[in-house]
C-alpha cells in the first residue's frame, strides 16, 4: 500500500503539477496579451486625437501667432467636443493645472503627471495609467503646447476610463479560470484513472513477486492488458516457469549426485570392512578388494573434479590455456582410456583414425575432458551390444569430431534440454547431468559448438567443430 500511495502521489506531483504550472503560465500570458492589446489600443486612439490637436496648434502657430489665447482657444475646443460620454477634455495652464475640463468650466490646481513628462519630453507628449481624483481608473495622454520659440505655456490632456476594459479583462480572467478548472478536473480524473491501470497490475506483480520468492513456483498473475504490463506478467510468469523448472533439475542433480556419491562410497565402505575382518590373509580377495578401492577412488575423483569445474565454469573462473593442439592425439588418448570399459560392458568400439589433421588453437587438457565426458555418456546410455564410431574430418577452416552410439537416444522433449545445466533426460542411467553443459562451455571457450542428433531407441551422434589455428599463431602458455 505505500508502494501505491508512493507511485500516486509522484505521477499527480510530476504530472498534474505540471500541467496545473502551465496552465497558469498560459493563463497569466494570455491575460497579458489581452490586457495590452486593449490598453495599446486605447493608447492609439488618444494618440490619434493628440495628433490632431498637435496639428491645429501647429497651424496657428504659423499662421498667425499673435492671435493664440490659450483660454479662449481652450473653450472653443471644449464646446465643440462630441465625445464627451467616451473622453474627457482637459486644457493645462502652463503650471499643469486643469483650467478647463469638457466636464464643466472647473479648475483643478493638482498638477496632472503626464504633463510633467510631456514637458520635458522630446516629442512634448506623455501618457500615464492609474486612479483619477474620484478613484476611477483611467488613461491619459498629454500633449505640452509650446511656442514658436519652444516656451511650454499649457497643455492639452485626454482622459478616459479604463473601467470597462477592466471589467472585460475579468470576464476573460474567470473564463480562464473556469477552462484552467476543468481542464485540470480532466487531467485529474484521467491520471487516476490511468494510475489505476498502473498502480493495481504493479501490486499485483509485487505480490507474486512475493509468492515466488517464498517457492510458490506454481503462482501465475493473470494478463489482463496486451500492453507492456501485460509483457511483464508474461515475463514474471515465464521467470517463475523457469525458476520451477531450475529449482527441479537442482533437486535431481543433487539428488544423481548424492546416488553418484553414495554408490563408489559403499563399494570402498563394504571392502575395506571385508578386507579389515578377512586380515587380508586371503591374497586374492585382498587384490581385488584394493583393486575395487582404487577405481573406486578415481571415480569418487573425477565426479569431484567435474564438480568444481562446474563450480569454476558458473563463477565465470573457468581457465582455459590455449595453444598448439593435435586433436587426434587428445581423442586417440581418450579412446584408449574407454576402450576396454566398452569391452566389458559388451561395446563395439570404431575408431577411425586421420591420416592427418591441422592443430586447433586450445587446452589440451579441456578439450580430451570433453572428449572423455562424450565418450563416457555414449557408454553409460547404450546397451550390451551396442557400437559407437568415433571419426573426424578435415572442413578446411573447422575441424570436426563425430561421436555416434546405438544406445537408448534421447527424446524429442529432453533434446533441447540435454546441454543445460543440471538437466538430465534419462534418470535411469547412472550421472551427475552437468557433463554436457561443461563440455558446450568448453567448446564455446574455443569458439566451437556442440551439435546434438538423437533420435529415442535409434542412437546419439554429437558433432564437435572446432577453428583451425590460424598459421601465423604463435606458440600460447
């Protein structure tokens, strides 16, 4: 539950705080473009007035300068004034005090701002935004009126107010807000609902996660999506597969190799107890009891080293010292070893011989385990009378080992098994079920392969393919 309340809160911080964070960056972006397009569009229209003023002034200037009386000129341009609902007329003494105002023949001592800056201005002109003398706010723009000779002597000042533009700016600030609202409803719904998809698959995976830890290897969570969710189920439902398949070849190898163990343990157990109350006076019991022992002892031996070298091959420790290699010489060697078991356990054995093969790049001593580990299990699976054929071939750039039995086979099911670690196909011949897997690392480790064509009842033929040393290789320690 804290894994959901963890991933909720972060997807509604990462996501809808963002959205929330651009929605008012928009909003506030967009009510400032609304705001100066309204306000410059006010700025333009007094503009336009001040214009026209600027140019009567300008006219009489240069007609006749002497008949300008400022007073006089000021009432006649208030009377005449049409827009007095819209906009407010004031004329400026020299001082910046309202002389005249098309609201009424009033003066105002209070020296207006935007006269000022027009005064000192280089175009004579000023605007200026905020709360009239009755609180209400407006816009103005100045014009200071000046001689010929560049002596300010009053001004000419619009006003007019910005009420209804305001009230418009908030009419479209609360339909921002209003979109803002349901748009973040909307994100807020949809990622709950999204995060829902998410958040009870995932604790759903976490409890069979859970399960599987423990050893319920038979838990399966059901796919309800095709999406990646659903490709993760499949995952954890294959991992668990595999796991239960593992955890079952781990068992029979512990199992074949506790039989492997407790086999040539009880023979060397039940000698040396014979030999110890015989006295060793009988001298050919005694011969074939030591006799027994020492194979015995080499068998406990080699299950031991094949052991750590599984060990060594898992832990990535594995050593393998390449250099100069005559195959048929290590093969030769293995042979020799298995012929005369063959023998007694009723087997033909076919060895034939190359005339001549190049040198593979490898470890001598590697690559006659493998041969011995194949060898070895062509006996352990085949019956009296049986045959296994060795030969090899010259590929030109591969060198190859063929291995054939008449034995028991392998099935259709074990066949792409065989060579996995811990699996063995047929439990009613004796081994530990690493061999294989050892020999496909070893190979591997020479950039060869194993391949593997068997057919039950019928027989095995493993085909070992191994690089020819390049010429130019250079004797390796």
């Amino acid at each position: 539950m804290k894994r959901k309340a963890s991933i909720t809160r972060r997807w509604m911080v990462n996501s809808v705080g963002i959205i929330m964070l651009l929605l008012l960056v928009f909003g506030f972006a967009f009510l400032l473009s609304i705001r100066s397009y309204y306000y410059k569009s006010v700025e333009y229209s007094l503009s336009s007035r001040i214009d026209t003023i600027e140019s009567l002034f300008r006219q009489i200037n240069t007609l006749n300068p002497s008949v300008l009386n400022l007073n006089r000129l000021a009432r006649e341009l208030v009377e005449s004034f049409e827009d007095k609902e819209k906009l407010e007329l004031q004329v400026l003494n020299s001082s910046g005090a309202v002389t005249v105002s098309s609201t009424g023949f009033a003066s105002d001592s209070t020296v207006m701002p935007d006269y000022l800056k027009a005064a000192q201005s280089n175009n004579y002109r000023a605007n200026w935004i905020g709360k009239s003398s009755t609180g209400e706010h407006v816009m103005s723009m100045t014009i200071a009126l000046r001689s010929t000779e560049g002596v300010v002597y009053g001004g000419i000042r619009y006003v007019t107010s910005l009420a209804q533009i305001d009230r418009q700016i908030f009419i479209f600030l609360g339909i921002v807000i209003l979109i803002s609202t349901v748009v973040l409803f909307l994100v807020i719904v949809m990622s709950s609902y999204f995060v829902s998809t998410i958040v009870h698959p995932v604790a759903e995976i976490n409890r069979a996660a859970r399960r599987i830890a423990l050893g319920d290897y038979n838990y399966r969570i059901e796919k309800n999506t095709d999406d990646e969710i659903g490709e993760l189920c499949d995952t954890i439902n294959y991992m668990a597969g595999e796991i239960s398949a593992a955890e079952q070849m781990k068992n029979d190898f512990i199992s074949s190799v506790s039989h492997e163990l407790r086999t040539p343990l009880t023979a060397i157990k039940g000698w040396s107890e014979t030999l110890r109350q015989t006295g060793f006076s009988d001298e050919q019991m005694t011969h074939k009891g030591l006799e027994v022992i020492e194979k015995e002892v080499e068998r406990l031996s080699g299950i031991v080293e094949e052991l750590l070298d599984f060990s060594r091959m898992q832990g990535g420790h594995l050593v393998v010292k390449f250099s100069y290699v005559d195959i048929s010489a290590e093969l030769g060697e293995a042979v020799v070893l298995f012929r005369d078991r063959a023998a007694r356990e009723g087997l033909e054995v076919i060895y034939i011989e190359p005339e001549s093969l190049p040198p593979v790049l490898g470890d001598n001593d590697r690559l006659k385990q493998v041969f011995i580990n194949v060898l070895d299990n062509a006996i352990k699976y085949s019956n009296p009378g049986g045959l296994i054929r060795i030969e090899t071939a010259d590929m030109g750039s591969v060198v190859q080992v063929v291995i054939s039995d008449t034995g028991v086979g392998i099935s259709k099911e074990d066949l792409p098994n065989v060579k996995k670690k811990f699996y063995k196909g047929n439990r009613s011949r004796p081994g530990s079920g690493i061999g294989l897997a050892l020999a496909d690392e070893i190979i591997r480790r020479h950039k060869g392969r194993i391949e593997i064509d068997s057919e039950e009842g019928v027989g095995t033929t493993i085909i070992i393919t191994l690089p020819v040393a390049p010429p130019d290789t250079r004797q390796l320690s």
